[in-house]
C-alpha cells in the first residue's frame, strides 16, 4: 500500500472490466476517490463501485466512448466537478482483433487506433491541460503493451496503436517532465482478463502462449494494478517517460531461454 494514494483523483478509462477493473478496485484498496469510465455496460461499472467502495475508497462511474473527444472532454470535467481535482489519469481503454493485414479494412484499423492511440492521446491532453492549468504534479499513465516492441502478424493495427503509445508517451515525458508532470507507459505480457477468455480457454492456445513466457504463467490483472499503483505512488517519484513491462519476462527473447543459438 502507498499512503499517499489516500484521497487522490484517479480516472481509469475502460475501469468496468479487466486490467481497468483490477486497477479501479486496487486505487480503491488505496482509499483514492475513483473515477470509472465504462463504455456502455452501467451494470459492471456499478459493481466496480460497490467494490471500491466496500473497500474503503469513494467511487463515481461516468459513461463515455474514448473515441469521442467530447466524452473524455467530459470525464476530466465530471471528476474535477464531483472530487475537486484530478492526480492521476489512467488511460487503459484497448481493443484488439486479428486480421490478416491484407485483408484488414480502413474501418478496422481506424476503430483500434481510435480507441488503443486517439484515445489515450486525448486522455493524456485533457489530463495534462488541467495540471498545467491547475499547477498539479499530476501522473498520466498509459496502458500499453508488450507490443510496443514486439511485431505481432494479424494485429498490425494493434501493434502501430502500442508503437505510437510508445513515442507519445515518451514525447509527453520530456515536455512536461520541467512541470513535474510524469508520464509512463506500463506493458503488460499476457494476462487473464475478458480480452483474452476465449484464447485463455482453449487449453492448447493457453499452454502455446505459456510457453512464450519465462515465468511459466499468465498474469493475473492484479500483478498489473500493483504496477500503476506504483508509477502513480510517489515512490515512483523519478520515474518519467518510462515502459514499465509487467511481462513474466516475454520481451526478454524466451526462445533464447535454453541457451540457443
Ligand atoms: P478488456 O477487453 O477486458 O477491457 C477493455 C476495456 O476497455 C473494456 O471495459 C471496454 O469496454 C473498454 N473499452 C473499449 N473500447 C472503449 C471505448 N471506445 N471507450 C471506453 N472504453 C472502451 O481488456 P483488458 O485486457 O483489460 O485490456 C485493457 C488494456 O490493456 C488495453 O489497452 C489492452 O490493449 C491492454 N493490454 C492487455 C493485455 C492482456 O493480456 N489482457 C496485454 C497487454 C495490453
């Protein structure tokens, strides 16, 4: 636990499921005030809430698409107005789907860059917008993936969305980091969230990408949520511009592992 999470502003976006969830409820184990963007399931954020709050924080749900920059102009809005400021900025909405790059339609690979990259872009803008206005030393934390470095076949979209992340994370690091503004990326390996339950229970796909991982096992989404407790924890008070990978070693080159080549 980190003391100095007691009462801050954190919004997650994508908070009602997965990673955003298991991130919403550790802020609240936190006792932060909790902001929980969900995109169209009120039922599941409402559960988030109850979670957080049972678990001694204070929470608010707010609907909004991260495609729609009116929406997130909305969530930074709604969590100044109903907790008085805003700490930190946790932009995890993602989706992914695989296509052959061949085949992949404009709409496809727009729908993922709008949500994984514009999204998070405008989650940072409005956040940072607000810190520097406010003179905050506010944290923005990006959640993208073991695919900012690693070329992933059929997810190009996917993997150009985490690519760019990359850079805008890093870029927004250097031009704020004079503010005390700080702005990480975290990279999660494989983890057991809704995103990958289909994948995850087919015991043959699920044991294929074990063996990608020199842990041995696939995440938990609590082992992430620790990580963005940390970057947001003043313990991480030095710490800018990085990719915090919470991988199990997958971009360590695991087929290397035996002593080949
Ligand atoms: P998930 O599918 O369980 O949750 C994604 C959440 O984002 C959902 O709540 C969904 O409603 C929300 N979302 C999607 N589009 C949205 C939009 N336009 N506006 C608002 N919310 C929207 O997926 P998971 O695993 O929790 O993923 C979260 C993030 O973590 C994503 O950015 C993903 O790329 C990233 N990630 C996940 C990994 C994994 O193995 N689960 C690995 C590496 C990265």
């Amino acid at each position: 636990m980190y003391t100095d999470l007691k009462d801050k502003v954190v919004v997650v976006t994508g908070g009602s499921k997965g990673l955003g969830r298991a991130m919403a409820i550790r802020f609240g184990q936190e006792q932060s005030k909790v902001v929980v963007n969900y995109r169209s399931n009120e039922e599941e954020a409402l559960e988030v809430k109850k979670e957080i709050e049972e678990a001694g924080g204070q929470a608010i749900i707010v609907r909004g698409d991260v495609t729609k920059e009116e929406d997130v102009v909305n969530l930074v809005e709604t969590a100044v107005k109903e907790f008085g400021t805003l700490d930190v900025m946790i932009n995890n909405a993602g989706v992914e789907n695989p296509v052959p790059s061949h085949e992949l339609s404009l709409e496809n690979w727009n729908q993922v860059i709008d949500t994984n990259l514009t999204g998070a872009f405008l989650g940072s803008r409005e956040a940072i917008k607000y810190f520097v206005e406010n003179d905050i030393k506010g944290n923005v934390i990006n959640m993208s993936s073991v695919h900012e470095m690693i070329p992933w076949p059929l997810f190009v979209h996917y993997a150009a969305s985490k690519g760019g992340m990359k850079l805008m994370t890093e870029t927004l690091a250097l031009e704020y980091a004079p503010k005390g503004i700080r702005v990480n990326n975290i990279g999660p390996g494989a983890i057991d969230t809704p995103i990958n339950a289909e994948k995850f229970a087919d015991p043959e796909q699920r044991a294929d990408v074990e063996s990608m991982i020199p842990m041995g096992y696939i995440g938990n989404p609590e082992e992430i949520a620790s990580v963005a407790a940390f970057l947001a924890s003043s313990q991480a008070s030095y710490v800018t511009g990085i990719t915090l990978f919470a991988d199990g070693g997958m971009t360590k080159y695991p087929s290397f592992q035996a002593g080949r080549g």
